[in-house]
C-alpha cells in the first residue's frame, strides 16, 4: 500500500517530498517490485495537489531506476536486486549527506561537533 504524506511547511518541493517517500518505500521493501502505482491523476486528487507535480515526481523516481512505465498500463516498481536496492540507498544517503556536511561547515561545526549530534539524534 502506497503512503503519501505531503508537509506544505517543508522547504522541500511536494515533487521531492513525493520521491523521498516512494523511494524510502521502495528501499524498506514495502512497496515490492512490479506493485502497481496508482495513476497520477489519482495521486493528484487524493493529495489535493497538480497533476504536473505528479508526473514531475514519477518522472524522477523513473530517472532514478526506482520504477518503471508501461504504455497503456501505467507504472510500477522496479525490478531490484538488493544489492541495487543498496546501492540507490547508499547513493541517497550520500547525496544528502554532502549537502548536510556542507551546511555544517558554513555552521562553523567540527567533525566532532556533528557527529555528536548525529548520535544523539540517532535512536535504533
């Protein structure tokens, strides 16, 4: 089952915040490969949002190899290895870590400092 939820507080475009959670599903495994999406006019309407926003989004997750469109049939998840599954989840984690990292510095922070704050908001 698909899950959305859309922060219009966020500094984030809806768009990403559509692909950050997809993807996150994806990874974790809760949405399995070949599981159908529901269409984007649908995903518009439940989440009250444009339909471009959308299709910016399925247009992304496909760019990123995390699904996938069939012609007249719409689109579905992707097919992954979880040594694909893996590597996408490292690729993120590593996209977003270097724009932390790069704020950090601008913060004036040491590696101490953020990994500090790493932990203490880290909880298993």
């Amino acid at each position: 089952m698909i899950s959305i939820v859309i922060s219009n507080t966020s500094d984030k475009p809806i768009y990403q915040q559509i692909c950050e959670q997809i993807s996150a599903q994806i990874i974790k495994g809760e949405l399995e490969s070949n599981f159908w999406l529901p269409s984007i006019r649908t995903i518009a309407k439940e989440l009250r949002i444009s339909v471009i926003t959308v299709k910016k989004a399925w247009e992304e997750l496909e760019r990123m190899g995390f699904i996938y469109t069939m012609a007249g049939k719409g689109c579905f998840v992707a097919p992954l290895k979880p040594e694909e599954l893996a590597q996408k989840s490292g690729a993120l984690a590593a996209e977003k870590i270097a724009k932390d990292v790069a704020y950090y510095k601008s913060l004036g922070l040491s590696l101490g400092d953020v990994i500090a704050l790493i932990k203490s908001h880290y909880h298993d």
